[in-house]
C-alpha cells in the first residue's frame, strides 16, 4: 500500500500503534461479528431519515452494516474502514445485491476525500476507536459539506462496553499515547473536539440492544474469536492471563444480562451525537 504523507509525519511510536490498531481490527472476523448488531445499527440508520441521492459516508464501516442497507434505499453511500478484509467483504456484499456503493480502506484521521464532499458523515462505533480524535473530528467535518450532518454513535464510559473494556484494560493495559475512545461518549468532551466548527450539536444517550442467543460463557468466547479487541487482548496473555480474562468477561456480561432463559440480552449505552458542520462566516 501506497504511504501518504501523513504517515510519513507520524512518530515512530504512532506508526507502530497505528500498525497494531489496523492489525486489531482485521482480527477476528467483525462482518461475522456484526450480525448480532443489526437491529441496533438499523435503528439507527432509519433515525438518520436519509433520502434517496444524499451523499453519505460512512466511516469505520465495517462490512457496510449500515452503508449496504442504505444503499438499497438509494443513498449514495462512501464507506471507508481501516481493515482491508473488511472493505472486501463490503465490495462483495455490494457486487452481490448489485449496489454501487463505493469502498474504500483508508484511516479516518486522513480521509481521501475532497472538502465538503458529502451531505451526511456517519460512524457507528467506529470513528471513536482512532489513536488521535483531534484529527478525527477535524477530518469529520472537512469533509462534510456546511449545513450538513455528522452523525457518530459512541459507547459511554459508564455503559455495559465502557465496562467490559475496562475488564480488558485489567489484564492488557491500553497503549498510553491513545487517549481512552470512549471519552467520544461524554458529551462535554465531543462538543470540546467540534467546538466553533459546528451550528448545533445535540448528544442523546441511547441504549444498544445486544442479543445472543447462547450463554454468556459462550458470547464470550465469541467475542474472543471474533471482535478483534478481544481476540488480541487474549492472544497476547499465556494461559493463566487468557483463563482469567475469561473469567471476568464471563462476570460482566452475567451481571448485566436480562435474559433468564439461557441466553443473553444487554443494554449497552452510547451516545448519539448529531452535529451540524457551520456555514462558512
């Protein structure tokens, strides 16, 4: 892959965490992951009330959980995601239901789009996971056209992923250039990162629905196989570290699981923020 001069700027120090958060999430399998996603990620692509022919981009797809079921409604959707096995089964998905969605891999702190490209930027769950959220929140609204939209959902610090990070962070301890993403879930430090850019920011808490329908021994060893967070937190434990970062997973979703039947059903809380990139002065 080409190197593009923001890379070449970084620190060795950033390019080595970059490296490894690229390596993090083309772990696993996400697409196959997402599944269990999909009533909360519908949810909220129809609050979006997107119309046919908006230009909408779509960063940190994933798989294009939401970038394909917008492009069936015919919104011109760009999706862009720093995994590349990830922006190939998007393409796949895509050619196979005969979209014209475009996918790109690429970084959500350098997008390669001109300015005011798009008419709505949208990340679910993803954008916030990036090492430097002063560039993301920069390129965020670049890209954006004025008067349009930026719309992000980002897990809380004190919601049901805030916790099970935090259980990850125990046993493999985040890298210290990387200020934590779930600060994307506290509103005051959002409308800090936007600041003057933006005409209006409203901040909503919402809760995700997560339904498995298996145990919570066994919803964690699937986030283990596949989630790429907790896929490489627990290669990099020996067995003693692995068996014990099981346990507590294990306890986290137990002590927040709703269902009685066996299975398991979590209310895990974001933030949905709504933004409006400001008229030019």
């Amino acid at each position: 892959m080409t190197t593009t001069l923001e890379e070449t700027s970084l620190s060795p120090e950033m390019q080595n965490l970059k490296s490894r958060l690229k390596a993090t999430w083309m772990a696993g399998d996400y697409g196959r992951f997402a599944r269990y996603l999909e009533p909360g990620a519908i949810a909220f692509l129809d609050r979006l009330k997107l119309q046919p022919g908006a230009r909408m981009l779509d960063v940190a797809c994933g798989a294009g959980q939401i970038a394909i079921p917008a492009a069936k409604a015919g919104v011109a959707v760009t999706g862009i995601d720093i995994a590349a096995n990830l922006i190939v089964q998007a393409k796949a998905r895509a050619a196979a239901d005969g979209l014209t969605a475009r996918f790109d891999e690429g970084d959500a702190e350098d997008l390669p789009y001109p300015d005011a490209s798009f008419d709505v930027v949208v990340s679910l769950i993803g954008a916030m996971f990036a090492p430097r959220p002063e560039l993301v929140a920069s390129e965020l609204l670049r890209v954006c056209r004025p008067g349009g939209r930026i719309v992000m959902a980002n897990w809380t610090p004190q919601g049901f992923l805030g916790q099970m990070f935090k259980a990850i962070g125990k046993h493999v301890p985040p890298p210290p250039l990387m200020p934590s993403p779930l600060l994307w879930g506290d509103e005051a430090t959002v409308r800090s990162r936007f600041g003057t850019e933006v005409s209006s920011l409203e901040a909503i808490p919402r809760l995700y629905p997560l339904h498995y329908p298996f145990s919570p021994a066994e919803v964690v060893d699937y986030f283990i196989t596949d989630y790429g967070p907790t896929n490489r937190a627990h290669a990099a434990l020996d067995k003693a570290g692995q068996e014990a970062l099981r346990a507590d997973l294990q306890a986290v979703w137990r002590d927040n699981n709703r269902a009685t039947d066996g299975t398991v059903h979590v209310e895990a809380e974001y933030l949905e923020v709504t933004a409006r990139r400001a008229q030019p002065r």
